[in-house]
C-alpha cells in the first residue's frame, strides 16, 4: 500500500470501509463474529499475514509438538513481519484457543500490527491488557492442540467466512474487522477518508436536528453546498 | 397507555415483567439474544413502532436505493413517533447492519425512546456513547443491503423469536428487551410495581441472612407480616 | 481436596489448568461458552455440587411451584454447601433463567464460592454486582418455569459440553471455568503452579524481547538454566 | 394405560396426538429432528424407559468399560421391559453413537416397542432393516465412548427437547415421536381416535372438492350433520 | 410469464436456473434447505402467492381461531390462484407445523401448483403421497398454533434466505426450489433452455470419455463445432 | 495401502472402523454430518486427493473464471488419481455446490473411486443415479462461485470436522464416511475384519435370544469357545 495509506485507515471504521467495498461488488469482506479484546485501542491496519488451521488428529498433537521449532504456530509468531496482521483461520471453532498470552505478547514485540482468530485466545483477560489490538469470538482456555493443527502459514485463507489473501490489507476498529483487497487499498483509503468527511458533516447536522432525508445521500442540491461550506469552514 | 405506566416500566426490571407476563400465560415475550450496546441508560419505555426487512436481492438494494425518500428505513427513522421504540425484525440475521450511527442520532434527536434489532448496528462504538437505548445482537459494520431490504413498516414482526405487535409496550433494561402486548401494559405495570417492592424487601431480608424458604414466595404467614410491617416502615 | 489445593488453585489459570489436564489425557474439561458477570471477582474454586434441569412439561411449571419447599431448584440454593460451586445442567439453553438475583444473593451469604450455567440468569446486572463469581451464557429475564424444570440434585451432569461429577473441583477465572477430576485436583493445582511459574518467567523474558522458540517449551539448554536462576532470584 | 389404549394409539397420527396435546395445554410434547430409520413400520407404541447420557470423560470411557456387566448402556438394553420404548437423552449430540445393530436387535428380541434418541445410531443401514421402530437424528458411526457417557436409567429426561418421564406414553409414526403424558394417555388416545374419524371425513370431503371453510373446523351446521349420517354409513 | 415459459421451466433443473440467475448478480434466489417430500413429482412451476408467519403469541393462538373464516392460513389456501405456487415464510422454524395434509389438498384439488415452506409439515407421510409438489425442512406435527401465526397474505417475504416477491416464478425439482425474479422469468428460461442442451451434450461427451477441459465451458472451437454437429443431428 | 487391504475395507462398515481408530486414541476420524446420494452403491474405498475451498470474493469468481484450465476445481477433477477419492473441505458450507453432476461424472469415467464433501452437490438427483459412491450435507443447487473458491489441490484438509492427510484411506458406506490415516490402513483393515466376524456371530446369537451380557463383549469363557467353534464352523 502507499506510504499514507495506512495513515489514512488509522481515521477511518470498519463501516465506512465495508461501505466502499460494497461499492465495489465487495459484500463478504467484513469477519464476521469477532470482537475486540481491547477496543480502546487505535485501529488495527496492516498487511495480512495467515495461519491456518485443520482439525487436529491426536496423534500429531500432543504436547511434544512444540519442542518442535518448525511447529507452524510458533514459526509464524516468530516469522509474521513487523506491521503485518496475522489472521488466523479457525474454521470457527472457539473450543480450543488459537494462541495464548505469550504468544501475543512476543507479537507485540516484534512489532507485529495485530491478530485476529475466528475462534479464540486463552488468557484473554491477559492479552485484553495488551498494546495490540486482537480480536476473536470468545475467550478458549484450552491449548490449541485438543481441536486445532497449525498446518499452513501464509496461504489464503477463510476468516469469520471472508476471504483473506496473504497482502490483504486488515484494518480493525472497535467494531470488528474489515479485510481489503491488497489493489484496492489505496484507491478505498482515499475514498473512506473522503466519507467519513462527509459523515462527520451530516453527524453534526444530525445533531443540530437536521431531517437526515436529502441528506444523507445529500440528494438536496442544499446539502451539498452546505457540506462544501463546512468544509471549507473547517479546512479540511 | 394509561399517563403513570410509562413512569412505573422505568423502575421496574425485564425480569419481573417476564415473571407478570408468564402468569398471564404469555412466555415467548422476551426478545432472544439482543444486548444494551449502553447499558448504563435507564429503562427503554415505548410503544412498539416496526420495521420490517426482508432477504436483499442484489438489484433491488444498490447503493442509490437510499436517494429514494420514500426508502422504508429512512421514512421508518423520519416517522418513527417520538416515545415510540422503533423494533426491528432482522431475522435474527447480524451479517449486515440493521441502522448505523447517523440513523441512531436523528432517532435520538426526534425524542425516540430506543431502537432494537434482532441483527446488528454498525457505528457500534458510537451509538453506545449516545443517550438513547440502543439493543442489537452484536456488531455488524457491512451496510444492511448486503443482507436485507427494509419492506414494511409498522407491521407485527418477530424479534428474537418474540412477536411484536405495533402498540406494543417496549421495556429495556441493562438485561435485554421485553414486549408487553398493548391491552396488558398498564395492569402489567402496576403488577410489576408490587412485585418489585416485594422484590426489594426479599433482598434485603436474604442480605441479612435469613432462608427463601418461606419468604420466597412469602408460604410462611411470618414473612408476609414482615413485609407488611416493612413496607410501612419504608412507607411505599 | 488438600487444604492446600485451593489456595494454589486461587492463583493460576483456567488455561493453565487446561493445559495440566490435557498432558493427562482430559481435553474437554473447559465448560464451553460461559463467562463470567463479574469479571474483576478473584478465582472461584470449590467441589462441585450439581442441579439438573430438563425440559419444562407445562402442566409441571405453574408459579405455583415455588410455594413447595422441596422445590429441587429452591433445595439446591438452601443445601449447597459453603465453600462449593453450584454447577447448573441447562442444556446450554439460555431461552429462560437458571437462576436470579435473589438466589445467587442467598448462595453469597450461605458462604457458597460461586455458581455456573450454561443458560442464563435474570436479574444480570444486580448479580454482576455482587461479591460471589457467576457465570453464564447470556443474559435470560424469562422465569425458569417457561423452559425449565429443576429434577435431580447433585446428580453427575453436562454443562457446556464439560462432564461435571458431584465433587469434582471447579475453577473459574476471567476466561471461564475448567472442571478438575476430584481425584487429579491435588496434583493438577501443583503442577498448575509450577506451569504458572515458568509462564511468568517467559512473560517476562518475553517482554524484554526474547523470541519464544527453545524458551516455550524451554528446549534450550540456556533457558532452563535461566529459569533456574530467575527462580532462585526470585526465591519462588 | 388402559388395555385399548395401545390400539387406539396404533391408528392415529403424532400429528392429532400433538393437537389433543395442544388444547390440553401441551406443547412441547414432539421430539425434536428426529425421524424414522424403517419409516414403513407401523406405529410404535409403548410406555417410556429411559437412559441419560452425560459428556463422557476420556478416563471414564475406554473400550474396557463395555466389560462390565453394570454399564448403564447395556443394562438398559437387557432390563428395558418387553413392550416399553427406550428413550435416550443423547444431549441432541449426533456425533457418536446411543446405540448400534446388535443393541437394537436385542431390543428387537426382547420384545421392547421401539427405540429413540435425539442424537445418532451406529449401524443405521442394518437398523433399518430390523423390525423394531428406531427413531434418530442422523447416523453416527462413532461409538458412544467418543461423546456420550450412560450414566442414569430410568430418570426424567430431555429427548429433543420434550419432557421425558418413565411411564409417559410414547408413539411414533412416520413423521416423528410424541410424547404424552401417562395420566393423560387414555383420554388423549380416546380424542385422538376422533379426531381422526372427523379428519378421514374431512379429507374424503377435500378430494371430492369441498371448501376447508366451514368444514374443517366444521362451524356450518351442514358440516356437522354431513359428518354424523358419513359416519353412520361408515358404521364408525 | 409468457405462455411457453412454464413449459420450458418444467423441462429444466434449479442448478441450471441458479447458473443462469447469478449470470445476471443474483446469487440468493436459491431457498436453502428445503427438500421435496414427493421427488419424483415432475418439476414445480408457478407464480408466488406467500403468506407470512410471525411468532405465535398465546392468548391470540388457541385451538378456537381456526373457526374464524378470515383466518389467514386458512384463506391463503383457498385464495391461493390456481397454478400459483403457496411460498410460506415461517422463519426457518420446524418446531411446529406451517400446513398439513388436509390443507394441502385442498390446494391440490384447487389446482395449485405446489407448496414450499422453511418449517415444516405435518402429516408429512400423507402429503409425501399426494399429487402436488411439497418441499420443507423437516417433519413437523405440531399445530402451527405451538410456534406461528398466520399474519400477511401476499406480501413480500424471505423463506429460506431468499427473497421472495408475490409473483416471482418459483421452480422446484428434485434437488430444491429456486425464485426467479417475475420480470427475469421469460429470458432466464430461454437461457436455461439453451444451457440445459449445451449440458446434455457435455454430459453425453463425458460419458464417452471426453475431458472436461475445453469442453465444460467449451473453450476449445473443437467443443463449439461438435456441439453445432450434435445439435443438428439431434434437431434441437 | 497392502494390496489386500482395499478388499478387506469393502467389506466392512465405518462403526467398526471408527471403533478400530478409537482403540488407537482417535475419536475425530468420522466426517460429520454428511450423507450418501446412492446408499445402495459398495462401499467407497481409496486414497483421499484433497481439494480446498476458501470463502469466494465476488471480483475473483465470476462465470469466467471456469474458462482456465487451470481452475482448481476443474483440474483436481482430471488430476484425482483413478482409485482415489476426492475429499473436499467446503468448510461445511452448503449454501452453494462443491460440485455438479458432469464433474462427478468425469471422476467416475476417470475412475475415481468417489467423492465426499461437507458441503453440497447441485444436480443431486443425476448423481445419486450414477454409479459412483458421493456424499454430501444436502444438495445445493447454486454454483459453488456464489461462496466457495477453490483454493488448493491435495494439501491436508478439514472434512466434517474430521482432518484428512491425502493419501489418508477413506472408507464410505450407507452410513458415512471415515478417515483412517494412510500408516494405520492395513492393521485397522485386518482388524475390522476379524471384529466384522465376531460382530456377524454376536448378531446370529442375538437373533436366536442370547443376551448381550457376556457375549458383547465376549467376558464369558462360553462365549470365547462358542465363537471358536462357530468360526471353525464357517471356516472363516
């Protein structure tokens, strides 16, 4: 992406977002049930980096597996790069924990922008005090190994039923998470940064008591120079 | 309903009024599933106004269908009477959002009494900093016409499996939503006064260490005297 | 359990215990998809002692129910021992209360260290205030009479897809709760607290920057000699 | 149950069944999602014996447990009385087996009326085969050990969510499985037997191209009196 | 439609027509999970005419409201057009019956062409034998009165996920039931007649051994030119 | 796999199979929740070629994608090696096919020895009437462009929640479908053999009225000796 795209995200929500995907023929890009841990946190923006899960057979996970320095779970805490997301597919199952409070944290360290699971974390309660922002659907005390194989790093992946290509631009607020087409970043960035402009206009107005109707669409030629005025007002 | 009914439902809880609806044989009025995205609002009291959306087809919902006026979810949000709780049958569906933070503002502004769906709002974030009683299932940010097309207004819906007549008297607490069928509301409510006074007393006597059996419900003649007594005492 | 065992309990985690459990071939011990009300509450630890509902026969579950004193849901509340975990089979289902404010108000002054479901309770927002840990699926204001009948005490049981016997031991923390096989509790808490030691060791390792492969699991020679002297210098 | 009960049961459908039911007050009496391996058997008909599984705990549930003669599974296959139906809450967990082909042909053998769960068979296809009604959700080939532990006979129960007590009357039918309470058997199969003479006049009415208006219910007078002389030729 | 399209459509399947559909951005007209009581009827061909389910309040579902000539269930089945097809929204909820058999003969005997719900039927075993298209989820004895109530006649619903408008052409097959918007009837299944050849011929090649590359879609000019042969010597 | 082995799996059924892996420590081995379309085809025996699905974006499935050859559906069609299955990991989404009738009629000229997937087909009737064994969830009419892409051709996969290795054997019969890794093939063959023939004799003397008690499992000597003579018996 543009050196101020991802600027321009760290402005702008997951609905406005969702909006200009919608625009697009995108309508599947948002995940779908997660939740932030932390959602006092800035949002979430990076390239997305994957992980992926399969059922685990018992015989391949026990607890020896993690001796193992090429486990894909540990190699892709250790390998996921400085700002990208790592987003993990679950297949949905929160039965067991997609990674842990250590793991997040050594993340955090690496400089890594984020991760989400479409199943959960164990110490949650942990991570929710964090400086990075991750998201799942519920808390999972159980080690990943009862329900999950870490078996593929870096490849496309389903996340809460949206695709996810590894490069795709991940941004998080404290709605959830959007996931935009790495080609597309820079052109919604600009658009979303352009709407929310005029939704922060029409919030405002709203709020002064104004009929949202010509509006929002600003389908009166009055809303349109009004919204001119008040960005020129405002400078921005 | 009678002037002093919306004056009792803000003190009184969605339980109780579940347990005065239930002795009436009516047990499917608690709308499933919905949460208080402000739960530190008092009571959400209003006559059901509805919307009603069904599956989207993908040529009928566009983003231009909103320069429409006459748009079903904005006429709804411009229409919606001031008092009224504006319910929202989604089909249960949060994929998409059922309103956003604009919609929710101008609801607020016009004097409505609260909004619930049994999908999703987007702008989640902001419509919980806003002082008006706001119930969804969970976060949505996608606009609604990736999912659903808003088709009827003021018809009886289902919302979480609860049926919803318009009229009906709507009450929110910090637990969830529950539909008081019009012709009931006011004796519900002066029920549902007594059954909290009782309620009250009960707590204290339990805080101060005494059994429920017999006080709960009051078997024991000594605990209705009790009360009684108490009830003077506090003058209520 | 040794007198010890719930003091260490007191302070490791729900995903430490579940990891403990699984190394002894347990992998379903985590009770799925409750949480707690009150997050902020220390640990809950106690033996387990059981209520079973099964469906409501309507005819079975007038309100006047309650007036019987060997009411198994009353009974439960009254004889649950201090110091125990009332642990509720709801068959996951939170249409209608487990229980509410006024029973969970009773088992906190009868001493009693906590109450699971895996349905819901009324009166939600009162219990999150109060001093006793509670855990459910979702908030649920209907009476348990429309969905619920009370049949069997302390009888083994599911909750949350978790098999629960009368006495095993239960510990909830901010994640959730974890079922201890009676018989494992002893030396699931002492290796719990050593895990915990050696987990607090990497947290720290971690945040001054060291990657997790031969630290977790300590496959390096140096960081279990590192271990040893961080243990040592912290004379744990 | 009275001597004619069971014959009068035979001939009528769970659908009427569930209709006496209904204006009984009753309305959760039919077992949820679950249907009939030989749905060309006539209808099952018997008293309910039950046995409730819990999740099993791996230690609990080794294949060595099946060598004891007590295990509560095959206890209730050898004590489950000759004409009675065998009624298992498998929890609606179709992911292991309640029961498989041999089970059931000794079920068969013994002379018990029929067999129910709401969760899975194994051996469905030899199942199907056998001349015994067998009613489940969908084929499980796992066995029990895997999800289920036998925990309880005869105790009340939930099989697809209704409420099980031993002795309630159980029938069957190609459509599903009722479950009717044992004090109200013999009025209820006395109506239902009605029922289904007024709904053979109706639906011979129907194909000879009447109106359903007025007829079915019949609240023209001519309805009634056509019905009286059709069963007075009928000599029913 | 035209007066060619039904006949056309009954010669087609619901996978063709779905192709067809989302060739044209439409991707939900299938109704998900429904199933034909009856597969071996030939296809269901007709015009919508819907009846909308809303949950069933008790005091206004008693067995005494079928007596009421304008009850909308029963005046859908006699108001239904005939050669239209009844197209039932209950909410994706089986719990209860959305018509049984007495009713779906009547609609029979009237000359509709067929019946689709997202619930279920009762006596479903005698409806299987009827002479009319039928498609559900599941069986479902119950009286409807247990869950739903009959609310709107002809109105636009959802059943199944997808959309449906009064007069949109529904097609049933063996596989299911699609809803092609009315104003798309006459081209879709021109175009579906022209694929179904083009498959015909592909199925036909495969069969003899042909690969499916170049041929399905046919890329190769050696597919286009067979084709062009076949159909000539087929005179199609 | 031993050249023996696919002969002894053709005669054996997916319980006793299932119950071979659960001596072995693997409980998870069954695809859950999928169904045969030609129950009455041989049992389907082969190696697992693995396709993946992921989530569809709309820019990147549209009706020409299927126009390259090199489009993983169509190429793991002609690529399946003859005698192997073809297992597809649709991530239990049935919302669109996983495949049609001419695809899994190309796999059966090919000779490939079926296909399973935890999604849908479309064209369900026509494949149900091929002579190829095929499983899915339910039929699913619309292109699976509308919500899968494929992804991956024979990387390891989910399948009903069961994990399937390629070159894993899969094993189909009426009932489902098992995954038994390639490693274990021959000695849970050989041993399912051996159990299929005690099952054989446990069910002739369950037919004659012995009981299951000391029989099944064979704890009684008598029923050691009586299988022994039984099997010299048979000569098998």
């Amino acid at each position: 992406m543009d050196p101020g795209t991802k600027q321009k995200l760290m402005g702008v929500s997951t609905a406005t977002l969702c909006t200009a995907l919608f625009k697009r023929g995108l309508s599947r890009q948002f995940i779908q049930d997660v939740r932030p841990l932390n959602p006092a946190q800035p949002n979430m923006v990076g390239e997305a980096y994957t992980l992926r899960y399969m059922p685990a057979r018992e015989d391949l996970n026990t607890i020896e597996v993690f001796k193992n320095r090429e486990h894909p779970q540990r190699k892709a805490v250790e390998e996921c790069p400085p700002g990208a997301v790592l987003v993990i597919d679950s297949r949905k199952d929160a039965r067991a924990a997609s990674a842990g409070g250590i793991l997040v944290s050594r993340l955090m360290k690496r400089g890594v922008a984020g991760i989400v699971t479409d199943g959960g974390f164990r110490d949650s309660p942990e991570i929710a005090r964090l400086a990075i922002p991750a998201y799942h659907q519920r808390p999972a005390a159980p080690t990943n190994l009862t329900v999950h194989q870490a078996i593929d790093i870096n490849v496309p992946i389903g996340c809460g039923d949206a695709p996810v290509f590894p490069g795709d631009v991940i941004v998080g607020d404290g709605e959830g998470v959007v996931v935009i087409p790495a080609h597309l970043a820079d052109e919604v960035a600009d658009e979303a940064v352009e709407m929310t402009l005029f939704e922060d206009f029409v919030q405002e107005k709203v709020m002064e008591g104004r009929s949202i109707l010509g509006l929002y669409p600003p389908t009166d030629e009055q809303s349109r120079s009004d919204f001119a005025a008040w960005r020129r007002g405002k400078g921005r």
